[in-house]
DNA sequence: CGCCAAAATGGTAGCGTTCCCAAATGAAGC
DNA sequence: GCTTCATTTGGGAACGCTACCATTTTGGCG
C-alpha cells in the first residue's frame, strides 16, 4: 500500500488556482477572489467573464489558502463517542442540518468512549482551527478540559447536564432520568426490579443513569433485585444474551430497567422467545427511544432523549458564539413514554 | 445571532505558532516543523527542548497552513445519503477506523439522497482538497461525475457495482438481491407476493431491487399481488403504517417483500399487532440486516449488505490511490439471512 | 590533529487565498 | 472641459507552514 500522497502532491501542484482564472477573464486576481465571495461588488461585465472563465476551467476555490488568509474556516467539530450508533448520528444529522445553510462544513471524530482518545482526538481537531467544538458529555481529562478552555473556540457540550460547564451545556440530568425510571416501575406495583447494562465502565452517563435508579429505588426501601452488568458491547444481541442471563438466574424478578434501548429491545425479544409475557410477568423500560422502541411488539416504554433538539441547540449556540451572552446551560428535558412493555 | 468569525479572527491572529515556540526553544523554525513532524530527524537534545516549547506554550500545528504548504490536506471525504441512518453510519465507522490509524480524518457530507445535492456537495467538498472521496452509489449527474473525474482525487463509488465506476466500485448488484428475495419467498411456495417501499423516487437501489424483484418473479409467471409505495420516509413506523394499508386492502397476500429492514421490522409489528402470524399467514423479508432484525419476535429474514466489509475495502482503495492498479470493481456480495419470518 | 562524509540545523521561497490600501475609472456638477 | 466624489479594480503583503537547499556541526578514522 503506497503512499498517495505523492501523486496526490504532484496532481495538486499545478491545479487551476485564482490566478489562472484571472489570466483566462483578463483581469486582475482579486476582481475574481470578489467575484466569487461578493459578486455585488464586481461589475456585471467583468463579474460574467469570470464567471464563464471560472466554467471553462473547473476552478473550484482551495478552502485551505482561503482559509490561512481569512482565519475563517467555516468548520464545525463534532466529537462522539460512536459514528455507528443512531443516537449520535442523529444528533450530528440535527446539528448538520443548521450549519450547512449557514456556510459551515461539519468534521465528525469518535472517541470510542474512552478519555484518553478524546483528549488526543481534541488535540487533533484543534489543529483545524474549527469555529466551533460540539463533544459529547461532561466527563473530560483535565487536559482536554484545559486545552479546549484555552481554545478561544466556542465549546458546546452536548448530552448531559453539569454544574461547571466549559462554555455552553446542553442536556438533561441522567441521574433524574434514572431516578424516573425506577419510580415508574414502583408506580406499577413492582417490587422485584432488575437492573442490565453493558460497557458501564465507559459510558459515564449510563453510570449516572444508573445510580439516580438505584437512588430512587432506595428512597422506597427498595434495592434491585439482580444487576447484570453485561460485558458485551452494547447492541441488541447483548442485551438479548442479558436478558437470557437474566432469567437463567432463576432470581424472581417482575420488571427491568435497561440502560438504554438498544439493551432494552433485545431484552424484550429474548424475555418473548423464553414464553415470558411482557408486561405481565415482566415489566421492561428503556432508555433514548430509538425509533424502533415504538415498532416492536410489545412497544417499549421508555425515556426519550431530545436528540434531535439537543444537535439543533448545539449548532445554533455554535452560532450564537460565546460572545452572546445567553443561557450557559440549556436543560432540553426528557420524556417518560409509557408503552406495552411497563 | 451575530458573525461568530469576527470575534474568531481576533483571536487566532495572534495565536501561538511555530515561530514563537521556535522562539521559545530558542531554534530555527524548520527544527520544530522537523522536532514535530519527524523527530528522528533532530537530535535528542534540541527535540526535548522543542517539545517543552509546545507544552510550555500550548502550540497546535496550524493543518490549514501545513495542507496548503505541502498539497497534503490528509483529508478523506465520505458523501452519503443521510448521516442519521445506521446503514452509512456503520460504513463511515469501518472507513474511520482504517484511515484514522493512517493519520487521515473523515469529513462526513450528507445529499439528502438528492443528486442535485449531491452535486452541490461535491462541488463543496473539492475546495478542501480530499485526498479521497467516497461516495454513495453509482448515480451521479453528469456534472458530478465530470468534476469528479476531473479532479484527479481517487473517488470510491461504494454500496452498488455499476458498469462504469469514475475510478473504483466497491458494491453488490442490488437487482440480483431483490431477485434473491423473490425466488426465497417463491422458493417457500407463495404465490400472492406484495412490496412494500417507500421514498422509492428517490432511492435507484432500492428501485433496482424492486426491479430485480418484480424481473425475479415474472420468471416464475408470478406478478406482485400488490405494491405499496407508502409516502412517508424510510423508517420503522413507515413500515408499519405501510403494512397497515396492505392488510386493509383486503388483498389476499401470503408474502411481502420490504425494500429494506427499516420497513421490514416496523411491518412485522404492524403484522403481529393485526394478529397475522408471522410467517404462517404472511412471510416478510427484508434488505440490509440490520442489527435489531435478528432480535426481534419473529426475527426478520433478510439480506445482508455487508457495510463494514464494504466501509473498510472503500477506505483501504483510497489509501492505495489510483495508481494501484488493482481491482478496479470489488463484487463484495450479499448473504440471504433466513430466519423466522419467512 | 586534521580531514571528510554524514548528520543536524536554519534561511528562504513559495503554497493560493484574503485584506488593506492605492490607483483608475466613471458619474455628476459647474 | 475640468474638478470632485463614489465606485471599481488591482497590487502587494500577509496568513503559518513545508520543501528545498545551503550551512554548520558532529563523529569516525588515518
């Protein structure tokens, strides 16, 4: 596998630039630069000449010139912890979908739920001179922390809420969205409650999640009945094989709160296909409301995550820069759904 | 909302560069260009010295003016349909994961599944200079494909092989896989076959397997006892709406094909919530294997595009460039998943 | 201790734009 | 026709970095 780049170097070299178009219209350089970024300020004559020399020779602006000479890049940085997932593929989707008219172009760089690839993937990123940082999450290295408060850029984090933001924070509390959980399944008689996660160890606000759950059940003297904490990734098999888990216990067990859907669906497929009746025998509720929680049979109650609010406020407060002084910290809510599964 | 780049201009003029950590470290500017890009090339002593001076003063290489100074943006472009489906998210993930470790970043567009879009977006696209663009099917204005051959940037057309790739075309044929579906559903001994799509104007793979469905069952002396193309978007609730409109049309239908999974799955719920056993009164099928497909209750018999086959083969063709002269159309192929649906 | 090759270091000239200002052109008024 | 002012146009200097080449330093060896 060879290098591409030196092809690429010799391609690039001697591509149509700015000075060829203006040679081609006969005028000067920056006639053309106007031309093209602020035509009202080019007469029509010269403004159609450049534009058919700018047809006849393919030109298409290089950004990176225009850019270094600008300090203007016109680049939005979103950090994930996942590109797959369609929890944040809708957010980046929302957030992308404000930006674009506006001009902007958004970069996209996962984390894979670990702290230390966001601080080099920070590092990275910075190096783009992006106008704007969109990451996930409250939980950073202090390094990271520090660099991106040193940025000068403003930084929107996305997804929870904290108490000391680094610029702009917009998410709601899990712990809360927990807590809802567990009183919900309480509020339906049940007693025996289950608890399944998987990767618990880096998804910080499925930890949060989980401990306003177990917070609340203890708030009415109540402790979870079993906890399976899955070492899988987190997917729809796993939590399946959870659920088989589960009820291979033999534990008796009348309802399950699942970290997120994605466990929560496959956990309503496998409690099904082991002749459990969902709710009856088996409360189940979720977490985000992936469209597909609606679908299934039984629905899935769940906790909707304003995704698509969330990547919409987080472009727009990208926008507004950090000069507006506006709310710091935007608490977008959550939403108990209550369907056939509770 | 005012103009975030004023204040952003401010701010990076002035910023920390090489020349003030050169200043710093008391060297030349080329030994920490070298101390940074290649540190075999300068001495121990100097290189702890620079290195000090990068941490000392918080320096990030400015990528804007690298990428204009050496023609090397190590940029990867990746242009599909929509950023929120988990389709494309999973094969810009499996492309991400091949490029990152190579020290390429991925600039995610979206085309709305809108060829003029699409246009538009490459046109944009090709001002940052992508040292590879990877590209969503093989149907392009003429314009588009113009501008791309032009460009002399490796361009992958990826998800469906076509019969003349702009450079390299990593896909499946989707005729072939909806003749597959048919001749399954056939192969089960139905007769009274219908589909299910939706936003079918706008997607030419799904109209392909629609094509190569309909063709499939022609040869059988089979024709569709009923056609859906339900309006709504793809998702899992188009599909049980669609399913809704199939069962009340009161045809006498023993087996549906659904273009893809997202309408598979929402129509099986739609089918068991109507009280239709699944697959004793109605088979259904599916295109793509989705993750939920196998867990849901019947789980969905389907076909599998291999996404992150194809994600990692698209980023590995960039990296070898044009110049490899190697297979220039990659058959990656299709699996037929049979499960309990059908 | 000197000599030469090899390694390490630094200066300079771009890369393709945009910004700033000067020059040229055109319009309007007398 | 000439002056004055607004509008267009163009030239030159950045922007921060890397490539290329010249220079300096180092180290090995007779």
């Amino acid at each position: 596998m060879t290098d591409p780049g030196d092809a690429m170097r010799a391609k690039r070299r001697g591509s149509v630039t700015l000075k060829d178009v203006a040679r081609e219209a006969g005028v000067g350089i920056m006639t053309v630069s106007r031309a093209i970024n602020s035509p009202d300020a080019v007469s029509e004559k010269l403004r159609t000449r450049v534009e058919s020399a700018v047809v006849a020779l393919g030109y298409v602006p290089n950004r990176w010139a225009g850019t270094l000479a600008s300090a203007r890049s016109r680049l939005v940085t979103v950090i994930v912890p996942s590109l797959s997932s369609r929890v944040f593929g809708e957010i980046v989707s929302a957030a992308d979908a404000v930006l674009t008219p506006h001009g902007y172009q958004i970069m996209v760089s996962n984390t894979a739920f670990s702290l230390d690839d966001e601080e080099t993937v920070c590092r990275k990123v910075l190096g783009w001179r992006p106008e704007g940082i969109i990451i996930s999450g409250i939980d950073h290295n202090p390094a990271t922390r520090e660099m991106l408060m040193q940025s000068g850029i403003p930084v929107v984090e996305a997804l929870e809420l904290g108490s000391d933001p680094i610029d702009i924070n917009i998410g709601i509390s899990h712990a809360d969205a927990g807590a809802t959980a567990a009183e919900h399944l309480l509020s339906r008689g049940r007693r025996r409650i289950a608890f399944i996660g998987a990767e618990m160890d880096l998804d910080f606000r499925a930890q949060r999640r989980r401990a306003g759950f177990c917070e609340a059940l203890a708030r009415h003297g109540v402790t979870p009945a079993l906890e399976i904490h899955h070492s899988g990734r987190v997917g729809f098999a796993t939590g399946a094989r959870a659920m088989e888990e589960l009820l291979a216990s033999g534990e008796a067990v009348d309802a399950v709160f699942c970290v997120n859907d994605e466990l929560a669906v496959g956990a309503v497929g496998a409690a099904i296909r082991n002749g459990r009746a969902v709710p009856d025998d088996l409360a189940i509720i979720g977490f985000s409301d992936l469209d597909v929680s609606a679908e299934i049979v039984p629905s899935l109650t769940t906790i909707r995550l304003p995704r698509v609010e969330m990547g919409r406020l987080a472009a727009e407060a990208v926008l507004a820069g950090r000069r507006e002084t506006g709310e710091k910290r935007i608490d977008v809510g959550y939403e108990l759904v209550v369907r056939e599964s509770s």
